[in-house]
C-alpha cells in the first residue's frame, strides 16, 4: 500500500474526516518541520457532517470530566498519525497568531468563504470544522482540489445575512461581541442550545446540520 492510502485508511480508522492535502508553496505560511526541515506537504483533518461527533462521544476524552475534551480527543489522534507517519500536527487553536486553517482550507478543498465568514462546502455547506492539520517534509503524490463554485453565488436570497436576531452579520462584517452578548442573554437561549440561527438558515448541505448538543458544545466553547 503506498504511504497516502496507508495515511488516508488510519485517519480513517481515528475517527477524523480526511479534509485534503496540498503540496506547499511560497504563500501557504506554513511553519518550519521541529527539526528545522521545511514543510513541504500538509494534509487537513477534520470533522465533515454530524457522524464524527458521535464517535467523539464514545472516547474516553468525552466522558472524563477534563477541560477540552474534543481539543484533547484531537490531539491524541492527530499526534499519534504524526508519530506513526514522521509528520507533525498543527492545531486551529494554537495561537495568536493563529495558523491560517482557512486558507490551508481553500487549498485542500473546493470550499469557499461565506459572507458569514465561515467557510462553505458544497456538499458539507456550514457544517464541517478543522480538529489539525498533519505537515510533512516530503511531497505527497495527492491531486490538488477539484474545482467547484461558491454555493454562495448562485444563492438569489441570502438568508444568512438577515436571520441573525441582533443583526450581528452582514456582508464582511460580524461582530462577535454583540452576538457573545445576545447568545449570554435569556433571548439568546435558542442560538446558544441549537446553534447560531444565521448558520442554520442556510439551504446547503442542511440535511448535515448539527444536532443541538453539538451545536451548543460549540456555542459554550465559543463563549469561553
Ligand atoms: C479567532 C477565531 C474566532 C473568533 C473570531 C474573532 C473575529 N475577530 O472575527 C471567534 C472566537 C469570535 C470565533 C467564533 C466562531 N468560530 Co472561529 N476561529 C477563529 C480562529 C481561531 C482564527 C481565525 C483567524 O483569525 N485566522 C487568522 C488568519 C490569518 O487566517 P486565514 O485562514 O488566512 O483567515 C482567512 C479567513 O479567516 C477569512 N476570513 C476571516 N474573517 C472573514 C470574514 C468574512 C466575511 C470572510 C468572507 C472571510 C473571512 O479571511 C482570512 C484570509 O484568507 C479559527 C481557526 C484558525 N486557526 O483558522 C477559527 C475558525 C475560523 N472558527 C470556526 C468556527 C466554526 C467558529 C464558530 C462558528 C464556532 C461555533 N460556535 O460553532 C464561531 C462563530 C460564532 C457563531 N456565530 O456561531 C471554524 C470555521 C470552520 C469553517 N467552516 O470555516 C474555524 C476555522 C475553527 C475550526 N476549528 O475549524 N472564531
Ligand atoms: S445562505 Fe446562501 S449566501 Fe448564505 S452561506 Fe448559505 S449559500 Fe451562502
Ligand atoms: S449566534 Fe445568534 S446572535 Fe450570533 S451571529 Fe448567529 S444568529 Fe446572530
């Protein structure tokens, strides 16, 4: 078996979505390799749809009582494929200054920025997130993205952008305060236990929305 289908079977079998790989190039900013090495390829993991949220659950991480479970749960993961492959994880949380993930995303994947800001797939729409990335000193043999439009620009109504109960989005501009604010409040409850109601308008990919106790995990996370 060659090393990316070696690579792409043990993700599979960690319970993380393969999100794409890309070879590196000038404006990637990817971080050195620990031993000084250059980063030359970066493969992205993550969660796609709802189905690695349940198998989040049944770790032992979920369960344990201890801060952070799901950033525990992915590191485990994703350092022990590092170990296993010679390659080196890199986290959507490590920072500031944080790691460009969405930019990573736009070059591993036909995804596009949203006017919410998030980045949508077109057949994930909204709902799919970064857990890490694994970078590697050596080029993986790995096609780049296919290409697909923006979902976005063939959506007439928009509705993400005039469904946000505090007007806290528009076009290019979200501010995370006066959301924080409303999701805190009592008139906040139902962002906060099923999620951020913009998001939820959104026609693509809705049959991957997150159930409510994954959408409030997230929404609490947000607000720490
Ligand atoms: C800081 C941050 C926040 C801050 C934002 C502060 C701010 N001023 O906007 C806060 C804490 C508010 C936040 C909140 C959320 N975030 Co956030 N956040 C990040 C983080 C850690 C860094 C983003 C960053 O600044 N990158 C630095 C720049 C240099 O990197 P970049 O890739 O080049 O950035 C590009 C994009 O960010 C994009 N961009 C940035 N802002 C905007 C705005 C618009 C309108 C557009 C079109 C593009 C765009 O342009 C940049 C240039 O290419 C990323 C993880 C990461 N490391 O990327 C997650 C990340 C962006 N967040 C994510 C998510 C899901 C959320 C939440 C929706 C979480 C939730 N509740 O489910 C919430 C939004 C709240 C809500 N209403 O639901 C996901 C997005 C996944 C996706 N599908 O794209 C990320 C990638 C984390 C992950 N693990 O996957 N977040
Ligand atoms: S509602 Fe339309 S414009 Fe908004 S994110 Fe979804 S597809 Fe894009
Ligand atoms: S979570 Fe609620 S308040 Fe915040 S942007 Fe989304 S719809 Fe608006």
């Amino acid at each position: 078996m060659s090393i990316i289908n070696a690579l792409r079977a043990a993700v599979s079998d960690s319970g993380l979505a393969w999100r794409g790989a890309f070879n590196v190039g000038d404006a990637d900013d990817l971080p050195p390799m620990p031993d000084g090495r250059a980063t030359r390829s970066v493969v992205l993991l993550g969660f796609a749809g709802r189905g690695h949220w349940q198998t989040f659950l049944a770790s032992a991480e979920a369960r344990d009582g201890a801060p952070h479970p799901l950033d525990r749960w992915s590191r485990s993961r994703i350092d022990g494929l590092a170990k296993r492959f010679d390659g080196h994880g890199l986290y959507p949380s490590d920072g500031p200054p944080w790691l460009p993930f969405q930019r990573w995303g736009t070059r591993a994947e036909p995804v596009h920025p949203s006017p919410l800001g998030i980045l949508i797939h077109p057949r994930w729409g909204l709902w799919h997130a970064y857990r890490g990335a694994l970078a590697f000193a050596d080029d993986l043999a790995e096609p780049m993205r296919a290409a697909a439009p923006s979902p976005c620009v063939a959506c007439a109504t928009k509705p993400c952008l005039s469904s946000c109960p505090v007007d806290a989005i528009g076009p290019g501009r979200y501010d995370w305060r006066r959301c924080a604010d409303h999701v805190r409040s009592a008139a906040g409850d139902d962002c906060l236990k099923t999620g951020c109601r913009a998001r939820r308008t959104c026609p693509v990919g809705a049959e991957h929305r997150y159930e409510p106790a994954e959408a409030e995990f997230h929404m609490r996370a947000f607000l720490r």
